[in-house]
C-alpha cells in the first residue's frame, strides 16, 4: 500500500451531517489524490494536491472540500452528507508528476450515509 | 465525465486458461495503466505503459499500449486462484507529460475456478 493509510476504514453516518476523512502517507510525495468507487463508475477524481496549501478540483468535487497543511496529510471533508456520498473513498499518492511515477493506492474507506 | 470503455464487465475461467482484457476510448492518453483491486483493498498497479505500440510484461501479464493511442489490452497467461479480483484499466489524458488526474474504466471481475 505504499505508505499509504487512510482512516476511518468504515464509516456509517447521517445525511446532513459533516464527514472528515484522513489521507496520511510516509513517502513523503508531493501529490495526493481523493478518488470515489461506485459500482458502474470505475474510480472517479473528486479533488488533488500538489503540494502543502495547493489543491485544485477534479471531476466530481461537488459536496466535497479538501486540506493538506501537511506534506503527509491530505483530509477530505464532506461538509453536509448527503446518500449520493455514500461510496468507498480511497486516497492515492504520486512521487512526481511526470511519466514514471504513476499512482499508488491506500486500502479506502467505505462511507456510508443513511 | 470521460470514461473508458472496458471488456469483458465480468469473466468466470477454468485454472490454467488465457486471459485477454481491453480497454478503448474516443480520446487519445498519453498514459495506460493496468491496475488489479483484491476486495476490501486499494487497487495496485500492475502495468504502466508510457508509449504507442509498447508491449510490456510482468511475469504472466502482458500489456500493450495501442498504436493509436486510443485502446490498451490486458493479457494473463495460464491463470491461477490468485488472479481473481477487478481489473482496471485506467488512461492518464496529459500531453507531454503526466497529470495524473487518472480515467479509469469500469473494471473487469475475474473470477478463477481451481
């Protein structure tokens, strides 16, 4: 899992209420990623950081906020769940931005909001 | 959003036969991926293929980057109990270099019968 830990592993929790879920790498790489996993969809880009205080949007980052104050930190924040939000998250790093250094996964976390 | 197209959605294979698994799209990657996902875990890369019309192999895996830049395929020979899980292809869209703000397909369930 390339240093890779993310947490909670499981989490069950109610519409309308906040979500933090933690990215925390030892590889000391510059990029970080939050994907989603839903059945049908394949894994889809929610939000990525390329560096401390940097992050930018990816494909489906509606509902979704991120923070990295830290190099080995990254935390996704679902500010108000909704059910659409229920999904298996998972976090990945990358050493560089170039070819070569392609995208290693954590182990996820399966978000469930009822 | 952009997503790949991956076939077969699902196999159910005896101990010891070939594989073949592809992926095309409508845009050109600069990138291919093949990654494998265990359940309950992250997916882990198994191929990456950083030019048109490479062939590259990982002991029993093989995968090509398609010469118009447009597919990839993904090869297993002689498959054994321990190849089943989802397989994943997955496309890094960047000219000239990596985002990789990853598109992946829907993925691929291999199921090995011993």
């Amino acid at each position: 899992d390339a240093g890779i830990t993310q947490s909670p592993r499981h989490k069950v929790t109610e519409t309308g209420t906040p979500v933090t879920l933690r990215c925390h790498q030892t590889e000391n790489h510059r990029y970080m990623y939050w994907y989603r996993q839903d059945p049908g969809h394949g894994l889809r880009l929610i939000h990525y950081s390329y560096g401390v205080k940097d992050t930018d949007k990816g494909e489906v980052s509606d509902g979704y906020s991120v923070s990295r104050s830290k190099t080995e930190d990254f935390l996704l924040t679902l500010e108000s769940a909704t059910s659409s939000q229920t999904s298996v998250y998972f976090c990945a790093i990358s050493e560089t931005r170039t070819l070569g250094s392609p995208l290693h996964f954590g182990n996820g976390t399966r978000l469930t909001v009822t | 959003g952009q997503q790949l197209n991956q076939s077969p959605q699902s196999m159910f294979i005896q101990e010891g036969e070939d594989v073949s698994m592809n992926c095309t799209s409508s845009s050109i990657f600069n990138t291919w991926l093949w990654y494998k996902q265990d359940p309950g875990e992250g997916p882990v890369l198994l191929i990456a293929l950083y030019k048109a019309g490479e062939l590259t192999s990982n002991g029993r895996l093989t995968a090509q980057f398609g010469i118009t830049r447009k597919d990839s395929f993904l090869n297993i020979s002689a498959s054994i109990p321990s190849d089943v899980g989802i397989y994943f292809c997955a496309g890094d869209p960047g000219d000239g270099g990596a985002t990789n703000k990853l598109i992946f397909g829907t993925g691929t369930l291999l199921a090995v019968q011993p």
